[in-house]
C-alpha cells in the first residue's frame, strides 16, 4: 500500500514539475530545465509501476519543455551556423 501511494505522488509530482518547467521557460528558461527533466525523470517513476494520466501528462510535458529550451537556445545564443560561432579568415 506505501508503494502505490508514493508511485502516485510521483505522477502528481511529475505533472506538477512539468507545468511549472513549462511556465518557467519563458520566464527564466535556465530555471525552467530542471524542473522538465526532473518532470521526466518522476513520470518515468510513475510508469513504471504504474502508468496513469498524469503520469503521461507530465512526461508529456517534461519532454516538450526539453524541446523548447533546445530551440529557444538556438534562437537566443545560436547555433553551429551563427556569425558569433564562426571563424571568418581576413
């Protein structure tokens, strides 16, 4: 019974880091990644004993917040192909 108790709270969890990886992204984005990988790390948790709607909710949401913080770090800092990020020969 403590086990299906603490594997549920995990889901929740899950969800709840997921959402608040989300909001912090476009707020603070160097914030918002933990909480999308600790989301995904909890909703694998989950999962495994389990599989609930929260838990694939947060999943779900970790991973998207992954995506982002790649793609919104590429927009802000650039890629292999930024000017920055080049050597130009004179």
């Amino acid at each position: 019974m403590e086990k299906d108790k603490l594997t549920h709270a995990c889901g929740i969890a899950g969800l709840i880091a997921g959402i608040i990886g989300l909001l912090l992204l476009f707020l603070a984005s160097y914030i918002g990644i933990p909480f999308s990988i600790t989301a995904v790390v909890l909703s694998v948790i989950q999962k495994k004993y389990e599989s609930t709607g929260a838990a694939t909710a947060g999943l779900v949401l970790g991973i998207i917040g992954i995506i982002l913080y790649v793609i919104v770090g590429f927009a802000f800092f650039g890629g292999p192909y930024s000017e920055s990020g080049t050597t130009s020969v004179n």
